[in-house]
C-alpha cells in the first residue's frame, strides 16, 4: 500500500502504523467484509476513525461467531435429548403428543396425564 508519508521521522513512523493496521485489519477482515479498506490521507482523524469502526466490526463478527457455535452446541444437545425422549415415549404417549401438536393445543409447562406405567412386578 503506498500511501505519502512525510519526512519528519514521527510522521514516517504515523503512517507506517497507518498502513500496518490497515494491512493487518484487512487480513482480520478477510472476505467477511465487502466495503474494502482504505487509508483516507485527506483526513488523519476520519481515517482513524474509520479503522477504529472496521476494528469494532471485526470484534462484533467474532462475538457473533462464537454465540453461533454455542448455539449450534446446544441444539445439538436438545436434538440428542428430543430422540432420547421419544425412544423412552410409549406409542401411546407419542400418539398423544402427535395428535396435540397437529391440532396446535399449546402444551402447558406440566407433562400430559400419563396411563400408569406396568413395571415388573407381582401380578395378582
């Protein structure tokens, strides 16, 4: 990226940090955005501005990725618990629950009234 920088040394060294931020928040950056990176030489402070806004986007698509894999974790988690669920589920608690979620009846937050459950044991 070549971009005018003055002679003065502190200026040189301005505009090198300049160019390595923007070389390195393009690399953060990568595809994920579409608007490209550039160094506004007219404006110092509306340059820096704007690399401080693509570097709280940066951070925002990472905060995001993360919430994403948690969430893809815990679905993950309530799919395992939902086939659990139905492979302990008796026909007929499951034919209940069919005939519940195919006429929208909203379910309350206690399970449906279940038929004593024959266990193994003396029979009279």
């Amino acid at each position: 990226m070549n971009s005018p920088c003055y002679p003065v040394a502190m200026d040189v060294g301005v505009c090198q940090l300049r160019s390595f931020s923007i070389s390195f928040l393009s690399s953060v950056l990568g595809a994920e955005s579409s608007t490209p990176v550039s160094l506004d030489n007219s404006s110092s402070g509306a340059s820096v501005v704007a690399i401080d806004n693509k570097i709280e986007q940066a951070m925002e698509v990472e905060v995001l990725k993360e919430q994403i894999k948690e969430l893809i974790e815990r679905n993950s988690q309530l799919e395992q618990e939902n086939a659990l669920l139905k492979n302990l589920a008796s026909p007929e608690q499951m034919a209940q629950f069919q005939a519940q979620v195919q006429t929208g009846s909203p379910t309350s937050g206690a399970p449906p009234a279940l038929p004593p459950n024959p266990g193994p044991g003396p029979t009279a």
